[in-house]
C-alpha cells in the first residue's frame, strides 16, 4: 500500500434476496364450536394463518377418517393447491378433476431413486448417492462394507452415465462429458445399478467375464479326466483332444474379455473390493427391489390439468409401500428446496396409514418435511386410525390436528400425550363431533388448544 493512501476493503457482493413465491390462500370450514356463553362460532383452518400446513387427521374404524380426509384434499386441490395423495387402500376419491396412476409390479410407471438433482448446492451424485444408500438401509439390513461398496458402485455408475461426483456441470442432463456416448445423457435406474453391481460380482468371482470362466471350468473338468486317466495308464487321446479345443476356447474368451478393457486398471480395481459375499448381499437386496416394480425408470404419467394426483399403491405390500412413500417424500423434499421459498403452502403431500411411514428417527425423510419444508410451501397431511403410536416429534410439528374418535383402549395415553383433561376424548360421537386444534400465528398460547366442534360431514 502507498504511503497516505486510504486502505481498500475488498468485499464480494452479497447475491440478492430470493423473491418469495406467492401461494394461495385457501380456507378450510372444519365445524362449529360454542361459547360458553352458548353462541356458536365457526373454527376453520387457513392456509396463511396457522403456524405451518402440517395436519394430522386420526380416526378409527366409522369414525369419518377417511370421508374428511378426501373432503381435507378436495378443498386444496379447488384452492389452487397442487395436493399429491397417497393412497395406500384405493379409497380416496376427491371431488375434483385427479389424475390416478396405480403402481405394482405389473404397470409401466415408477419412481426413480437414482435421479440426479442438478442443483449446485442441494443436489449432485454424492447427496443422491448417500440418500439412496440411507433408503435402502431402513428396509434392510446393511453392514458397513457393504454401504461402503454400494457407494463405489453407485459412484462407478453415475460416471458411465456422464455425472461426475465433483463437477457440478455435469449434474445436468444438458452437459455429458462422454465423448464416446452413442444415445442420449439419461439418469440411471435401479435396474441399471442392479446390472451393474451383478457384472461387478462377476468380475470379482471370476476375473475377467463369465464367458471365459464358463470355459475354464471346461478346461478344469477335462484336465482332471485326462489325470484320471492317466493314473490308471490309459492313453485318453479322445479327451485329450477335447482339451486342447477346451484351452483354445478359453483363451479366446479371456482375449475377448481383454480387448473389451477400457482404461487398463480393471484388474487392480478388483483388489480393493470387499469380498464377494458382500457384493452378492447387496445384489439379491436390489433383486428382490427390482422385483417390486415400482422404482422403474418411466415416471407417473399425472395430467398436470388436474389439481390432485393420487398415487394407488394399494397393491404393494407393506414394505413395498413404506420404501415408496420415503422415495416419494424426499424427492419432493429435495425439489421442494429448489423451487425456493413461498409465502404459503402450494404443494400437500398426504399420506394415509401414516403411522406405518414415520419413527423416532430425527433424519427420517416424513420428520426432516415436518421440520423444514414449511418455508418452501409444502405441507404434510398425516391420516391414521391411531394417535398412540406417533413419535413425539410428529406431534410437536403439526399445527392442526382433527381428533375424530380415539379407542377407548387408548384415551387415556392420548389425553397424557397431548396434556388434555381427564375424559376429554370420551366426548367425540364419531361422525358428528371432533376434538380440533388450529395454532395460528400471533395467537396466545391460551388460544391454541384443543377444541370441541361439531364437524361438517
């Protein structure tokens, strides 16, 4: 710095606020309730007012689940809100324009677990890799190693594909960085990793391709007949010559194997995977997915005309049905945050049965949703039979809950969970009456309980 010169701060420029998007605003009449005075007052949930969208709806058998939860999405997919259902029995019908798409294991349409997000800061091959890795974990049992391997396949794999782990630019489907490429840049399938990891374990049992090892045993099987023989001083000319046949099959198939390398390293990359057992784990596990139907590379064909999609995934077993509402939830997480903030919810994921989706877990996909996706303008609606069975942090993070008849088995473990009074559940008739809490934003503390309300059928 010259002497008496002022000093220069050097700063970078602060990249501008990101514009809320506007969302609608949608009111939904949930019943009555009355003063003690006796005058009646509406109580209703609206989209802008409560603290977030999250809802829970818990009714048992008669009690109207079911009829106010499709009367629940009704009202938000008129409202302008895009409203994705899970159907997990087939009985959600709203009463508006939906589009259906049914999953098993015998239609086109599936889910991709494997498609890469081109974000620069919410996507790319590492978060999708680690993501899937942490899917299949909670449906079955990985050890270390083997989610050590299933990373490396899953990273080998998106490298053929044209995704580089560490370029960003190739996280799109517009960049392919493979200049021998003869089709067009896709993201992979779980097909696709299936195959890959199934040629892995071959090459890592048998060296070089199944073709030569199908060759080599022959030269084995022969070799030990021609031995045979031999020790029982028999000349064997017959086999012997089907062995030389043999020895020349086989080098024309590890030749083969050899011209088909592509870097020269093939063989020292071998070397340092886990063994074979462990791969062959992982191989039936994505098998046995594959097998389900549901992770195919076609995705859902919904009529983006109408406000609802209802995703029927009542032919799925249960399993099936928890590893695709998961897929499901955080791929609408993840685009969730890349469409940026909103002023309000314009997207409602529902989820029926939806104890049989959530845990404890502060990392499950439903709990992070609950936790963050409030400001990106998406709302979470869980329907179920029973309250009991929810964990804590379900609870703490839904402003609205519907309480349309608790077994009589359970009241009193619901009325400690919530801190009600003593005998409130036993209150709600089923179909006619509800306990409702709506915690809306700049209410006081003493205005955001529970309710008694005569509910709208």
């Amino acid at each position: 710095m010259r002497s008496g010169s002022a000093p220069v701060i050097l700063s970078s420029p602060e990249a501008a606020p990101r514009v809320k998007r506007s969302s609608p605003r949608v009111a939904i009449p949930l019943g009555t309730g009355r003063l003690s005075g006796g005058s009646e007052y509406k109580v209703h949930w609206n989209s802008h007012e409560t603290v977030n969208g999250h809802t829970l709806l818990v009714g048992g058998t008669g009690a109207g689940k079911t009829h106010q939860l499709t009367r629940f999405a009704t009202a938000l997919g008129q409202g302008g809100i895009r409203t994705l259902i899970v159907d997990v029995h087939g009985d959600i019908h709203p009463d508006c324009p939906t589009s259906t798409v049914l999953f098993s294991e015998s239609t086109e349409f599936g889910l991709n677990p494997l498609a890469v997000s081109p974000d620069p800061h919410h996507g790319g091959v590492r978060k999708r890799a680690n993501s899937f890795i942490a899917l299949l974990a909670r449906q079955m049992a990985l050890g270390e190693k083997q989610k050590s391997a299933l990373y490396r396949l899953l990273v080998e794999l998106y490298r053929s594909y044209g995704f580089e782990v560490d370029k960003p630019d190739t996280w799109s489907l517009d960049v392919d960085p493979r200049t021998w490429a003869k089709s067009r840049k896709r993201h992979p399938t779980l097909r696709d990793l299936t195959r890959h990891v199934e040629n892995k374990l071959k090459a890592m049992r048998w060296g070089l391709s199944g073709q030569a090892l199908v060759q080599f045993q022959e030269v084995q099987k022969l070799q030990k007949k021609l031995l045979g023989l031999r020790v029982q001083d028999r000349q064997g000319h017959d086999v012997l010559d089907k062995l030389e046949k043999a020895k020349s099959a086989a080098v024309d198939a590890y030749a083969e194997a050899l011209d088909k390398m592509e870097r020269g390293d093939e063989l020292d990359e071998l070397l340092g995977w886990e063994t074979p057992d462990a791969i062959k784990g992982l191989w039936d596990r994505l098998c046995s997915l594959e097998a389900s139907g549901i992770f195919r590379g076609r995705a859902p064909a919904f009529d983006p005309g109408c406000p609802v999609w209802r995703y029927d995934i009542s032919p799925l077993s249960r399993a099936e049905q928890q590893f695709f509402v998961q897929c499901l939830a955080e791929q609408q997480f993840y685009d969730a945050k890349e469409r940026g903030e909103a002023e309000g919810p314009d997207l409602a994921l529902i989820i029926d049965e939806a104890v049989n989706h959530v845990d404890d877990d502060d990392d499950h996909i439903v709990n992070v949703m609950l936790r963050e996706v409030r400001k990106f303008g998406v709302m979470v609606v869980l329907a179920a039979q029973e309250l009991g069975t929810f964990p804590k942090p379900v609870l703490s993070s839904t402003a609205t809950k519907l309480l349309l008849g608790i077994d009589a088995t359970e009241q009193k473990a619901v009325e400690r969970r919530l801190g009600l009074e003593d005998g409130k559940l036993r209150s709600i008739s089923p179909q006619q009456t509800a306990l409702v809490q709506v915690q809306r934003r700049g209410a006081k503390a003493q205005q955001q309980g529970y309710v008694d309300v005569n509910v709208i059928s």
